[in-house]
C-alpha cells in the first residue's frame, strides 16, 4: 500500500517509516521541518498549503496518516488552533478527494483530562474533560473531535482515531520526554500521580497494526501498566523536586525547571490513565517493550547531569 | 458465628525474639499473598504500592491490635478469593471504621485480603492523604471503579450512608441514615455477594457531639466532627466487626429504584441487626 505520513519528521513517524517500509508498504511523508538523508521521499511541506494538497493529488495514497498535531505549549495559541484544525482538516479532505481508503489521526490520551473525580481508567466513551481541566489543550481536543466525525461523515472512509498514552524512548520527544529532560523535575508535595507510557517504537507498532487491520473506530492505545511518576524520574535518573502548590508556580521556569502552562498541573496532581482493550481486541495489540526498557532507553539517550562530589 | 480477635492473630509472629523484624517480615509476607498482580517495581494496575501496604500495614497494626482491641465475628463469611462486596454502617466520625474491617482483612484473614473502599471524593482532592489512599487500594467512590475492581475479582468495601454516616452524632450512633443504592446495582451487574457488616465502637472512639461544617470548608473537607474534649482524636475503646452470611439479589441492575429500594432495605435491615447482636 501506499501511505502518507503527515508529521513524518516526528519520533513516531520516522519509526513508522521503518515499521511499513519493513512491511513492504510504499511509504511517503509530509512535514514543516523537512528529513535530511530520509529513507523515503519526503515533502518539506505545511499540509494546509496547495503544494501539499497537490502531493496528495499526485501521490493518491492509499492510506493517510495525520502525526501532525503539535503539541508544545510554547507555541502562541492562535497558532497552534490554526495548525491543529486547519491541518487535521486538511488531512481529512485531501485524503477523501483524492482516493484515501484510511486515515489515522494519532491524538493524546490527555484527550480525557485529569481530575480528583474521574474514573482511573478512561475508555473511549469518556467525554473529553481536558476542556474544563487543561483548557490550553482544547485545540487538540477539538482535532480529535473533529477527526471523530469523519466516522459518520464519510462512512467510505475507514477512520482510526488512536488516542496513545505518553511516549518515551530514546528520541525525548514527546510531552513526557521534555518534561523529563532536565536534572530536576518538579512534582507537586503531597501527590504522586500514575503516569501511562509506551516505548516509542511500540507506539510505531500499534499505528501500523491499525493501518494492516483497517481500524475503523475511536481507540485508546497504551502499553505496560502505569507506575507512579516518583518512580518514572527515579529510573530516569532524575531528581524529583516536591513544591508546594503556591511555590510551585512562581519557580516553573526558573532554577532550571520546565516551564508548564497552569492547567498542565492537573497532570502531576492527578492520573490520567485510558483503558486500552479495545485496541487490544480489535489487533491483538501486545506491547514488546516494557516500562523498564522504556525508562532505561530515554535514560541512556540522555543521561542525568553528573552531580558534583 | 465464629470469634477471632487480634490477639489470637498468632500470623504476625508476637511474642518472638526480635518481635520486631517478625512482624514486618510477617507484613511482608502477607502482603505477597494478597493474590495482587504487582510488577517488579512492587506496583499493581491501580497503583497499589507494596512499599506504601508495607508502612501503613505496619501503622494499622497496633490500632488493630492493642489501642482499639478490635474483635472480629463470621469472618468467614468472606470468600479467601473472588469478587465480593463488604458492605457496613459507619461508625466514628471519620474513617477509622474502614481502617479497621481493611485492617481486618489483611490481619485476621487467612489467606489475607485487601479491601479496597469506595471512598468520597473530596479525599481525592488532598494532599498526602489522596496519596496514601490510592497507594493503600482505596478509590473515589465511582461505579466504573466499582465495577472494574469486582470484574478483576477484588474484595470492595463499602458505605452506602456515605458522609452522612459518619457525620452522626453521639447519641445517634447506633442508627443508620439513608442507603444510596448504587453499590446494589453494581453488585447486580457484577454479580457479586454482598457480605453484611456491622460495626460497634466507633461512635465511642470518637464521641461527636457536633460537627463543624465551616472549619471543614476552610480545611477541605465535608465536615470536621468536635468532641467533649474538642480535638477529633480517637479514644482507645474496644470495636466490633460483625460479619454476616452472604446476600444474594437476582436482576440486572438496570431494575427501577423501587425495586431496588426493597433490596436495599434488606440489606440495610440485616446491618442492623447484626449492630444489634453485637450490642447484646
């Protein structure tokens, strides 16, 4: 099959460009930031222009992948809104005029929010309380839902909505990743939250799973069972830094810490765990690398600072 | 009905040596016979942590054992294995009832077992004590976790008063307030026994003569309960847990609150007798 890969320079997507190219799928990629020494053909495009489109028109792949949604919060808001809707759209119309059988958009599990009251385990009938809960994620919930509606707007058009559980492996790419990046990670005195993680490259697996079965459906794919984030930045080989909540957010930024938006709190106060067995029904999903791989892979790529003796 | 008090608990290696060492050894080892599926970093799926099962087992202990006297009847009554639902009255006006029957099956149950309550949310919201509750099994008092744990063939514990139970006042402590009916309806659904409690001695541990809802505001909390002598801290008295014969209800738990209500006053009427018997 031929497949586009729209994100393609992501840490995701370069693993699955191996992962189908191994498979024997003709595999091609669209992203701002450009390849160098990519394996497989790539356009140094943004999806929402006509350049973009016309790859689509030329190319007519088979099966469109979106890994495209940015994520960062450092990017102004009214941009990302632009990049996240305007791209998954893109993604969407293009696909369907020009032949796509199967898109895959890979959203967040952070999709469901973090909240005291929410169930631990989050299946794909949760409504999506990041709204109310990390408000600055509503770009990216609005993506996800709007990807959702495919389903029943093109009933042609087999849809995979994959909400994946944080990623970490030896790119530190990801939301997990740079927030595990420095020495020092701040957690919030008092609270040790789960946190749901994945090896990279069995997030690559998952994702082309989903394009060999044809998912049709709103899926949450996740890996081992979650461990406390107190033991996540102990076996990275950082240090967690306990603050109390009125510290906390006057000292993000500074002293070498990440800087967090306010609702991104809920994150390390609360869990934010997805309930993975539809997905795992649906492909036979098993995950191949465990939490400890996982952590000890993202550990070697980016060793702990030495501290003084 | 059989009795066992935690005195003729032998398990936890009293009266050796180095009392001590025996009895986090004995911790430890009970802890691995819980039937938990934890990983190699001591975890389980909800974030039970064996290190946390470990302190506050040991913590538990003593409370169990010699500043309460807790005595135990018709433990038996609780399957070694498989889902079930402990459901009781509560009694004292903070947790320390659920302490105690949690304290109970780990302690006094052979093999242990670990109760994981049904607990009101605003614990979820704290602090620390959010914390130590989810590491020690307890969860926000949700039907998706009610159901998910009785699927995964654990031991709940429930309150179906809720806090309103444990807001009761001294005189009042022998009396049940009003059952919701949601436990009845998971039970239903899991088809699961639900195993009657009654529990005595709580209300004497912590005798409230009132309840300060404005300080409970300012601290978080729904309420927080004022004694004789002011502070809320439990007095050494002697608890009770009366176990019951399982309860059995046929249906879906989609059935209409008035049918519902009956069953629920079932279960509401064997508590208290079972209250009564211990009173006796």
């Amino acid at each position: 099959m031929r497949v586009l890969l729209v994100g393609v320079s992501t840490a995701i997507g370069r693993l699955l460009v191996l992962e189908l190219s191994r498979a024997g799928h003709e595999v091609l990629g669209i992203d701002r930031r450009g390849w160098v020494d990519a394996p497989v053909p790539v356009f140094e495009l943004d999806v929402r222009t006509r350049a973009a489109e016309d790859v689509f028109r030329r190319t007519r792949p088979e099966v469109v992948v979106h890994l495209g949604t940015v994520a960062s919060l450092v990017m102004p808001g009214e941009e990302r809104y632009r990049i996240n809707l305007g791209g998954t759209r893109a993604v969407f119309d293009h696909g369907r005029a020009y032949g796509a059988r199967h898109v895959v958009f890979v959203g967040r599990h952070t999709y469901y929010g973090a909240s005291h009251d929410s169930p631990l385990y989050h299946t794909e009938d949760d409504p999506p309380m990041a709204l109310s809960t990390f408000p600055e994620l509503a770009d990216l919930v609005a993506a996800d839902l709007y990807a959702c509606t495919a389903l029943w707007r093109s009933p042609d058009l087999a849809t995979t909505v994959a909400r994946v559980c944080y990623t970490l492996g030896p790119s530190g790419q990801g939301t997990l990743g740079t927030f595990l990046k420095g020495a020092f990670v701040p957690t919030l005195l008092g609270y040790d939250p789960l946190f749901q993680f994945m090896h990279e490259r069995d997030v690559a697996r998952a994702i082309a799973l989903a394009i060999e079965r044809r998912l049709r459906g709103v899926f949450n794919v996740v890996g081992p069972p979650p461990l406390p984030l107190s033991i996540l930045i102990r076996e990275t080989g950082r240090r967690a830094i306990a603050l109390p909540e009125l510290v906390y957010a006057l000292a993000l930024g500074r002293f070498g810490l990440p800087k967090l938006q306010k609702g991104a709190l809920g994150h390390i106060r609360y869990p934010v765990i997805v309930d993975g067995s539809a997905f795992r029904m649906a492909t036979a999903f098993a995950y191949e690398l465990d939490e400890a791989t996982a952590m000890r892979d993202f550990r070697e790529a980016f060793p702990p600072p030495r501290r003084k003796e | 009905m059989s009795r066992s008090s935690p005195e003729s608990d032998a398990s936890l290696g009293r009266g050796e040596e180095n009392g001590h060492v025996a009895e986090t050894d004995a911790i430890d080892e009970r802890i691995s016979r819980l039937g938990i599926p934890f990983n190699e970093y001591g975890i389980d799926p909800y974030g039970i942590s064996k290190t946390y099962l470990r302190w506050g087992m040991r913590l538990l202990h003593p409370l169990y054992r010699s500043y309460f006297k807790v005595e135990t009847y018709g433990i038996e009554h609780v399957p070694p294995r498989g889902r079930a639902m402990l459901v009781g009255n509560h009694s004292g006006g903070f947790a320390l009832d659920a302490a105690m029957v949690l304290a109970a099956m780990f302690f006094s149950m052979d093999p242990p077992r670990l109760a994981q309550g049904m607990a009101d949310k605003f614990i979820y919201r704290l602090p620390v004590a959010s914390l130590w509750a989810s590491r020690m099994g307890q969860m926000t008092g949700l039907p998706e976790h009610c159901v998910r744990l009785l699927e995964d063939e654990r031991l709940l514990l429930v309150f179906p008063e809720g806090a309103r139970g444990t807001a009761k006042l001294y005189g009042d402590r022998y009396t049940l307030v009003t059952f919701g009916t949601g436990f009845l309806r998971q039970a239903l659904q899991t088809k699961t026994p639900i195993i009657p409690f009654g529990f005595l001695g709580g209300g004497e541990a912590l005798p409230t003569i009132a309840n300060s809802y404005t300080l409970g505001k300012i601290l978080g909390l729904p309420y927080v309960p004022i004694t004789p002598y002011g502070l809320p801290f439990p007095l050494p008295t002697r608890m009770q847990i009366r176990f019951g014969a399982p309860l059995s209800f046929e249906g879906t738990g989609s059935e209409e609150d008035a049918v519902l209500g009956a069953w629920v006053a079932e279960v509401k009427t064997r508590i208290a007798s079972l209250i009564e018997e211990g009173r006796a």
